[in-house]
C-alpha cells in the first residue's frame, strides 16, 4: 500500500512540475516586448564654402626659383702637370680680370720640345734656301727674308705666300711644311697649359692648389660673373599662354630683405612629362644677388572678366563643383577658364550660390551638409 502511494505521488509531483515549467515559459513569453524601432538620423557633415560673386579675376601666377650666373665657365684641364703658383691664388671667392691667369700648369716638357723642333725648322732653312737660288731664283729672296724673320724661341711668322703648285710641292717634298705646321700644333697644345679669365668674374669653386698633379679632364673649379644672373623657374603647361617674353615682374627674397625687378627673356620648349610644367627663364637686374639664391614672385597675366576664382581643389574629376542646396549638395557644372598651381577661374557659376571649396571624400549629390564659410 506504502509502495502504491509513493508511485502515485511521485506521477502528481511530475504532472505538476511540468505544469508549473509551461505556464512559466508563457508567462516569460508573454512578458517580453518588442523595442520599438529607433529613428537613424544622419548628422549633417561641415564643409567650408564661399559665395559666388562674378566679377574680374586677376591672373597672378607665382614663381619661385634659383639664380644662376648666365657667363658661367666650368674649369677643366686639357693638358696634364703640376699646377704652377701665379701670382694671384686661385681661389673661392678671388676676383680675376679679363685675361688675367687663373690657373698655370707646369709646361717645362712641352716647350722643350718646341725649341727643339724650331731648330730643326731652322736648320732647313738655312738648308733649303742656297737650293731655292738654283730651282727657284724668283722665290729666293722672300724665302731669305723670312729665315731672317724666325726666331730660335717664340711664335713662328707666318709661311711665306706659295707662288704657285711646284713652289707648294717642293717646299712639302723637303718637309718644310710637316715641320711648320707640326710646330704650329705644338704652340695650340702649350696655349693650354695657360688658362685665362675669359671675362671679370669670381672663382666660385677651386678644386686644386699650387703642387697638385693634373691629369687631362681634371675639374680644376668653375668661374662665373656674377653680374649677369638670371633665375630659372617653372610655370603650369597651362599657364604659359599667359606669360609673353619681355613681361616683367617684381622679385623678393625668401630669407631677407630687398626687392628686384625681372623680365622674361625665355622660355623652354619641352612639357616636363612627370610635372606638366615649363621651364621659364627671368633675367634680374639689381645689387646685392648671388649665384644660387633664392627669390620669389609673381607674374601678372591680365584679368577675365564676369569669372569667379575658386580652390583648385574644389574642382570633381569631370570639371564640376559641389554646390550647397537646401542643405544637400548639388553638382554643378562649369566652364574652366584658368587653371593654375592652387586656384582655377571658372565661369557658370550664378551670384550668391554657395560653393564648397573642400576636397570631399565619399561625398555624393544629396549628402547632407553643413556651409562654413572660409575666410
């Protein structure tokens, strides 16, 4: 009877608990609550801009470059030696004169072999000439005349005029010729152990001194005037309609004081492929330049008229510009007058429309936007 009871209760214990285990589960189901569906709201994005205001456009194009001596002379030995000490010191910052020598390289070698060979040259005159009495009496007496005129060391006089073919023949038959002009070369190559100042100028570079041993294509230094500069710069491959020869400009200097003024003498030929810009040429005048400064400045190309100037970073890929709308953007297409280094003139645009002057990223017609107008 005990066992009976047991297994009954246990049976009302389960029932129960699976009851109580499902009302629970529906209670909890029940008690649950959908959230309600959260509004997105996309916050409007700031963007500095500026207001359309159609007017003339001034073109200033700036330029900055270096100065370079126009008269400038890369020293280079032609002949090898020892550089020989002058009287005035080649070196950096020393003045010279036109014509005055700048470097001198031991010659000793080469104009032994000078004399040497104009004493040969001698000795056949005075060999050839009793000859000339017989073969060409007529010829004789300038051929006289000028073995007076040769001297055992120095430059050689000019050959007598050859009266005619036999005449020519006969003297290079004898040699006279191989040796007068075999002479003549030497005299070239020693002119080059003396290097002179082609113009009044300054050592700007001295690679040698007195004692050092030179060998032909040696650098020995570089010379310059200092008084013709001129500055190298470049320009926008678009910009160069802009510009003329004889344009000048007012120049300043990017570490100190004074201005200068500049005119285009010219410009190069070639579009730089990796910066789509061309070289442009200004010659300046004034005092207190070096070669190798910096200056800078700005060309005045005239103005276009009912345009309005905008960051040429504003410019899309296409040629158009984001414009503000209702607080959205708007694309707006427009016609590109100029387009330099940072600003580009456009025309299109109506009085008082707002335009972004940013670089957006990600941005598309209708985003939402903020204007900030730039200063």
């Amino acid at each position: 009877m005990n066992d009976l009871f047991k297994q009954r209760l246990t049976i009302i214990l389960g029932l129960l608990f699976i009851v109580g285990g499902i009302g629970t589960c529906k209670v909890l189901k029940d008690s649950k609550k959908t959230p309600d569906r959260m509004e997105v709201i996309t916050a409007a994005r700031a963007v500095r801009t500026l207001t359309a205001q159609n007017g003339p456009v001034r073109l200033s194009i700036p330029i900055t470059g270096r100065l370079r001596a126009v008269d400038r002379m890369l020293i280079t030995a032609e002949v090898g030696g020892t550089v020989q000490r002058t009287g005035t010191t080649f070196r950096e910052g020393v003045t010279f004169r036109k014509g005055e020598v700048l470097l001198q390289i031991d010659n000793g070698e080469v104009r032994a072999q000078v004399n040497a060979q104009q004493s040969s040259f001698l000795r056949t005159l005075v060999q050839l000439v009793p000859d000339l009495r017989i073969d060409f009496p007529d010829a004789a007496a300038k051929w006289e005349t000028y073995l007076k005129s040769v001297p055992v060391e120095g430059l050689l006089p000019e050959l007598p005029k050859l009266a005619n073919e036999q005449e020519r023949n006969y003297m290079a038959g004898r040699g006279l010729l191989d040796q007068y002009y075999g002479i003549r070369a030497l005299y070239e190559r020693l002119g080059k152990y003396n290097i002179t100042a082609p113009f009044d100028g300054v050592v700007v570079s001295a690679s040698v001194e007195p004692g050092t041993i030179v060998t032909p294509g040696t650098r020995l230094g570089e010379f310059i005037s200092p008084g013709s500069l001129e500055l190298e710069t470049a320009i926008g491959a678009g910009e160069l309609t802009l510009v003329h020869i004889g344009d000048t400009l007012r120049l300043t200097s990017t570490e100190g004081p004074g201005t200068w003024r500049g005119r285009i003498i010219r410009a190069g030929e070639n579009i730089d492929a990796s910066t789509q810009t061309v070289k442009l040429f200004v010659q300046v005048d004034g005092k207190d330049l070096r070669d190798g400064q910096y200056l800078a400045g700005s060309i005045e190309a005239g103005a276009l008229s009912d345009a309005v100037a905008v960051p040429r970073s504003a410019l899309l890929e296409d040629g158009s510009l984001y414009t503000v709308k209702d607080s959205a953007l708007v694309k707006m297409p427009v016609e590109i007058l100029h387009q330099g280094v940072e600003q580009a003139v456009v025309r299109g645009l109506a009085n008082g429309q707002v335009v972004v002057t940013d670089r957006l990223s990600g941005a598309y017609e209708g985003l939402r936007v903020a204007p900030v107008t730039s200063e």
